[in-house]
C-alpha cells in the first residue's frame, strides 16, 4: 500500500512511524512517499500562503499550489487512491473509518493543512472530481495536519495483514466489539500491594474468558456510557 503526504513538514516523516511495527513492516507492507508542498509554489520566495479575503488573523494555503502538489501526488497511483484532507472541520475518524481506509488496496494520499486553513476552491474542487474526504482525529484543534495525518496511518496499518505481530489482537481490542478492553497484567503475580486478579493465575480459560468480558463491559459502562449505549443497543 502506498501512502502519500502532502505537507510543507516533510522532515516531520516518518517519526514516529518509522518505529515499531510500522517502521518493520515500512519498505515492505507499505511504502510512504512524501511530498512538499513548497516545491510546487511558483515564485522564487516559495511562498505558500497568503492574507485571507475578508481579513482576520493568519494566514490561508494558496489554492494553485495545494492543486498542484496533490496532482503530482495522483500521479503515483495506477488506480485512485483514497484522498484524504486533516481538518478540525471534517467528519470525526474512529476505527471504523480505518478499517473502510485500509480496505482501498491503491492507497492513499494525506493532504496536511496548517496556518489557518486550505482555499476552500481547492478542496471543493478534490471533493468534486477525486471524492476527497476532510477527516478529523476529534474535537481539538492542532497547529496542522501531520500529527492527525500519523495517528490515521498507523490506525489504518494495524488492518493491513501481516503488520500486526498477532493477528488476533486486531480485533480484540477497544472499540472493535463497542466496548473497551480489558484489563491486562504480566508477571510478578505479586507487585506492592496489588496481586494480579486470581481468576488470570486459575488456567480456566473459559472463566478467564468470562471474567474479561464481564471487565470490559464494565470499564466501558463507567468511562464511555455513550459506547456502552451503542453496544446495548445493537443487541
Ligand atoms: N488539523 C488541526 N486540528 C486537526 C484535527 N483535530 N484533526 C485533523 N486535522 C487537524
């Protein structure tokens, strides 16, 4: 799978991604191309930006070169690619949305704002002619689009096959089932004052099933009533 950015940080990437199992599996079970947006300003200043019509504070990305920078991006991809633009304004990401991500085989090209915002020409224009979605990570507002852009990757990464060392643990955790997970505990068995719950040490695995199940219900009835609500309700 190959995954685009687009940002005028690209010594931001990969980060954080090059760790881990992301950073294992990068090179291999995706690849990551990155794409500065300044190589596309026309003039020799490189500029990028400018004053907002109307007036108001900061500054707004210039429309000719986000369009440009983007259609050198598409012209990476054989297939379209899902096209994807980090904003406060856009639909709320979740787990769910990673999985449909991950589903595009052809990938996916990040379009990372910053200053504040994007001529809204140029986004209407991607949404119009390559279904250029605006996605937010939640209701926060950062200084732009790379941290967002690198929580989407490595969310829609752990669906990709063979990322995850352990295949099962994809679909045991929090928010696959609408409830949080349980909790975990390693050894010593005994550590201050706290022991590990007896049921964990009893070999039962039926039991040990039943008791995570009954913890994860009950995290989730107490931290996120709202989750708790959906996963009654689909009974
Ligand atoms: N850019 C700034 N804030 C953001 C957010 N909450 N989600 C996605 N992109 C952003």
């Amino acid at each position: 799978m190959l995954i685009t950015l687009v940002t005028i940080f690209p010594e931001m990437f990969p980060g954080p991604l090059a760790h881990s199992l992301t950073g294992k599996s990068l090179g291999k079970l995706w690849e990551l191309k990155i794409i500065n947006m300044r190589d596309f300003a026309p003039d020799k200043h490189k500029k990028v930006d400018d004053t907002p019509y109307g007036g108001g504070a900061g500054m707004v990305m210039k429309p000719d070169v986000v369009h440009n920078a983007l259609k050198y991006a598409l012209s990476f991809y054989d297939k379209p690619p899902k096209i994807i633009f980090m904003s406060p304004r856009g639909y709320v990401f979740s787990n769910q949305t990673a999985k449909e991500l991950s589903k595009n085989q052809n990938g996916m090209i990040i379009l990372c704002g910053r200053y504040e915002g994007i001529d809204q020409r140029v986004i209407d224009h991607w949404r119009k002619h390559h279904k250029l979605q605006e996605v937010s990570i939640g209701d926060y507002v950062l200084f732009g689009g790379e941290i967002p852009a690198m929580v989407v990757i490595e969310s829609c990464l752990r669906f990709i096959p063979g990322i995850m060392g352990n295949s099962e643990s994809v679909n045991d955790e929090s928010f696959v089932l609408d409830l949080l997970e349980y909790s975990q505990y390693t050894k010593p068995a005994i550590w201050k004052e706290y022991n590990v719950p007896s049921v964990l040490l009893s070999g039962d695995h039926e039991k040990i099933a039943s008791w995570r199940i009954a913890q994860s219900k009950q995290i989730t009835q107490e931290v996120r009533p709202d989750l708790w609500k959906r996963f009654i309700s689909r009974k």
